[in-house]
C-alpha cells in the first residue's frame, strides 16, 4: 500500500521574482524557507511536478529541477511510488538553538475533580442517536436555530426534570445552552440590564462561574460555605446583591448539601429582596447514601433559575446544558445568546433521543453504581495509605475532600504531581483569604477502578506518611 504521508499540495510560497535568479532558483529558495520555518512538515507530501507546474503556470523543468537541487541537499527525498517529499530530519525542531523547555510527567493518576469516567461514555449509543437525528430531523431543523433551543429537546428536558429533580419545568420555561457557564452568563447579561451590579458566590466555590460572572462586568461577592452549605443568613448582611449563585444538592469543593432549613431560608431571602436564586444543579444526580434531593427550583420557580448539563453525566466535550428561568426572565435569557447561536442542532436531537428512549436513565443508574464502588474503594485505600488524614463531602458526586494533616496543600500539590497525580487545592477555589488547614480536592470520576490503590500510594508519599493500619473517618451522610 502505498504511504501518501501528509499533502502539503497547498502550501503557501512565497516567490520572491523580483530578488533575482532563474524561476527554478526562486522555486528552490521558496520552498527551503518553508520547509526550515515548518510551514512544510517533517514527511510532507510535495505537488507531483506537473501539478506545481500548471499552478505556477511555469515549465515542469523548472519544478524537477528545484526539486533535483533541494533532495541534492538534504530538504527533500523522493521515494517509489510515494512522491517527493520532506525528508525526516530537515525541518528543525520547536525551541531549536534555545533551551528545551521541562516537559511536565505524564499523569498517572488523574484525579482532576469535576470530570467524569470518560471511558463510560457511551459511544455507540450516542454515535446511533446522532446518525438518527441526522437522518429524520425535518429541512427546516437546518435553518437558523431557535435561540431558545429545539422544541422537541426543551419538551424532553422538561419532562426529565420533572420526573428526575422534582422541578417546576415546562418546555416554554426551558432554555438549552452551551453548559453551566453559558447559563451564567446569559443570565448575568440579563440581571445587569436590569440594574443589578452584584452577585453572591459561594467561598469557596466553582472558579469558572466565579470568572463568567466578572466577565459580565458584575461583582462576585464571596459568602462563606461550611458543612450546612451557604451560609444565607450572610447574604442579608451584604449591600446591593439580589441575586445569588448555590449548589445546593452537592457544593463543589466543599462537597457539603445545603440542609433543609437554608433551603427554606434561601428562598425567603429572594422572596423579602426581590432577587433571584441562581441554583446550579451540580453532578445532583449521584447520590449514593440516599435518593437525590429535589431541586429548590421546585419551591418557588418564580424566585429560582435551575442550571444543568451533561458535563458531568456524559461528557464536557458535548456542551450541552439547560436552564429553567422564572418567566420575568425566560426571554432575556433566550436572546442573550453569547456564541451566537445554541449548542447545534443535531446535537440537541441525539440528546432528546437519549432521553426520550430511556438511554439516559440506564447511563446514570449504571454510573450511579460505578462510582459509588469507586468512591469506597477509593476512600479503603485512603484509610491504608493515609489513615491520620480526614475525608470529608457527603456521599455524593465524584470528588472528596482529603484533610492534611500540616495543612501545607501546595506542597503536597506539587509533590504529587512528580508522583504523576494530578489533582486539586482546596485554596484553588477559595475567594478570600485568612483560612486555617488545608486540604486536597481528590476527583475519582475519571480515575479508572485498578488505578486507585496506586493513586492513594502516590498520594501518601506525597504527603509523607508512611504509617498504614486505620481507616480514615468517614465523611457525613
């Protein structure tokens, strides 16, 4: 079989007629500056002679010989049966004649909190739902989208979050998105049209929204989070805010679940200020010590706009998301477009597929489990590796929260990634200073099962305690 390597038949060059010469001269100068910049690849295929020939409108005389003179050289090889081409070792290297930048270890073990087993990720089923969405979607579904997303999706979702969160959904009030962070957005756009110059952030909390809030060009305003969640009775304390960003269900980092009492006192606070609850429904799905708890949207959905995706249930990759907005601000939201347009089309039929058929449910039970096993393995391992190290987070989702003993989490950061983990500080998401200890934002959702005894092994090294034998204590229900 014959190796057509990588065509370059159009690459740019730059022929130079007026610097002097014959045309085959110019050729050869013209494709050496192309080959040494690297706009010509190491193994590039180069035109066949005629072919250069005709678009250069010159003789093929001229193209065989500039070719002749560069293999004569050492730019380019001719091989049988596969054209002329850059020869291996012509083109120099990135950084060549400077010092080789440290190329960072591998990760081993990725413990990167906030994502997913991407190895769960069910390709053929998805692949099938996008080949059937491409074959029986109408031909005015490839026109400009609906800036509030396909109406058969919004119908799917809102009878999903129904039936799953215990919402107030209907597929009037859905909105489809481009994730958690596009939600945010829009609806900052919205809240700051209407006058509002502040927002409440949970401290610590998700970086991400923290930054799509700002970049709005409104104040994060951090209020402290402890094992009860927000703290809302905080958020009378605080000038000029309406409007507040919580994850209830499961906070990120902290891993804590806003108890019922502030769920009550959460939506009193909107109801007595007039503002909005903005509720991220973060990896809400997995709970594993009981049912998922609904949404706080199902309160009051006048008070309360309920975000989601599938960034954590399939995969980040998708962007795909949803908001539930109170109607006062369902249609600025829905204009408030910041990419220009809805996640594409086809994507959103392959989606309403999957929840329509049932696929969707099948693939958050069978995760559900997954991860829980993963969960007391990880936290067994723990205990072996590292017993004089709390865990902390309730029985949900796919990160925990590791306690150090000296409290020095950068160190140990640092430490564990030249053992090839890769993981998180809880410092990374804190807003403000002046916090006592430190700890570790452990991720398991994409640390493969086998993987996991090695991870804690590394993990104790890095923190430097050799001692083995008692189990950590175990987080709270």
């Amino acid at each position: 079989m014959v190796d057509h390597g990588s065509l370059a038949w159009a690459t740019s060059l730059d022929l130079d007629r007026e610097s002097g010469g014959p045309l085959h001269t110019v050729l050869r100068r013209a494709l050496r500056s192309a080959v040494v910049s690297g706009r010509l690849a190491a193994g590039s295929v180069l035109p066949p002679s005629r072919t250069l020939a005709a678009d250069l409108g010159c003789s093929r005389w001229v193209v065989t010989e500039a070719y002749a003179q560069l293999i004569a050289e050492g730019y380019l090889e001719a091989r049988s049966g596969s054209g002329t081409r850059v020869r291996a070792g012509a083109v120099p290297p990135p950084g060549a004649g400077s010092a080789r930048p440290e190329v960072p270890r591998p990760a081993e073990f990725d413990m990167t909190p906030g994502v997913p087993d991407l190895r769960a990720f069910p390709r053929k089923r998805w692949a099938d739902a996008v080949r059937d969405a491409v074959a029986t979607m109408k031909t005015v579904d490839l026109g400009y989208p609906d800036a509030s997303g396909h109406a058969l999706l919004r119908r799917e979702l809102a009878a999903y979050l129904v039936r799953g969160r215990a919402a107030s959904a209907t597929p009037e009030s859905v909105v489809v998105c481009g994730g958690t962070q596009d939600a945010v957005v829009r609806l900052c756009t919205a809240l700051r049209h209407e006058g509002h110059t502040r927002v409440a952030v949970e401290d610590p909390g998700w970086t991400r929204l923290r930054s799509a809030i700002e970049a709005v060009g409104l104040e994060a305003v951090p209020v402290p989070v402890d094992d009860g969640g927000l703290q809302v009775d905080r958020l009378a304390e605080l000038t000029g805010v309406r409007a507040v960003v919580v994850a209830p269900a499961h906070q990120f980092p902290t891993g804590s679940v806003l108890s019922p009492p502030r769920r009550a006192e959460l939506v009193d606070w909107a109801r007595r200020v007039d503002g909005l609850v903005v509720e991220d429904d973060y990896d809400a799905e997995f709970r594993y010590d009981r049912r998922p708890v609904g949404v706080v949207q199902g309160m009051d959905h006048d008070r309360v706009a309920l975000l989601g995706s599938v960034s954590k249930t399939l995969a980040p990759a998708l962007r795909l998301g949803w908001m539930c907005a109170p109607r006062r601000w369902a249609d600025a939201t829905a204009r408030a477009v910041v990419s220009g347009f809805p996640p594409p089309v086809v994507e959103q039929l392959a989606y309403a597929s999957f929840l329509r058929s049932g696929a969707y449910d099948r693939h958050i039970r069978a995760s559900r489990l997954r991860y829980r096993r993963r969960r007391d393995l990880l936290i067994e391992e723990l205990g072996k590796s590292l017993p004089g190290c709390r865990v902390s987070g309730a029985a949900a989702g796919f990160h925990l929260l590791l306690h150090l003993p000296d409290g020095d989490e950068a160190r140990t950061v640092r430490r564990a990634e030249a053992r090839g983990v890769r993981l998180a500080g809880l410092g990374e998401y804190r807003v403000t200073d002046g916090h006592t200890g430190g700890a570790l934002v452990l991720g398991y959702g994409n640390l493969a099962d086998a993987a996991v005894p090695g991870a804690a092994r590394a993990l104790a090294e890095a923190v430097g305690a050799p001692e083995r034998g008692r189990t950590p204590r175990r987080p709270p229900a």
